[in-house]
C-alpha cells in the first residue's frame, strides 16, 4: 500500500514539475517570487523581519541599480 501511495505522489509531483517548466513568469510575478524566498530565508534567522523591511530593501536596491 505505501508502495503504491509514494508512486502515486511521485507520479503527481513529476507532472507538477513538468506543468511548471513550462510557465512563463512575468518580471513581477519573478520579483515577487524572489522577494518571498528572501523574507522566507531570512525570517529563519531573525524574527524581527518582516516583508515591509524586504520590500524597502528591494526598492532601495532597484533604485541604486538604475
């Protein structure tokens, strides 16, 4: 039974996988991704960060780059 049930979800997760190889991020659907990985990563470590802070730091960064 278990057998069955890891080969099933590994079945489900292969053709997750596979359905979202093929999608097309737009440049914010890309930056709001990272910045969730970034508050994600970092909230691990301290909890006093919030997504306010990662969108102001963001921000900061994309205006010294241009």
């Amino acid at each position: 039974m278990q057998g069955m049930r890891t080969r099933q979800m590994s079945q489900a997760l292969t053709d997750l996988m596979a359905a979202a190889s093929k999608l097309e991020m737009s440049p914010a659907d890309a930056e709001a991704q990272r910045r969730s990985f970034v508050y994600g990563n970092t909230r691990i470590e301290n909890s006093h960060i919030t997504r306010d802070m990662v969108d102001e730091i963001a921000e900061d960064m994309a205006d010294r780059a241009s």
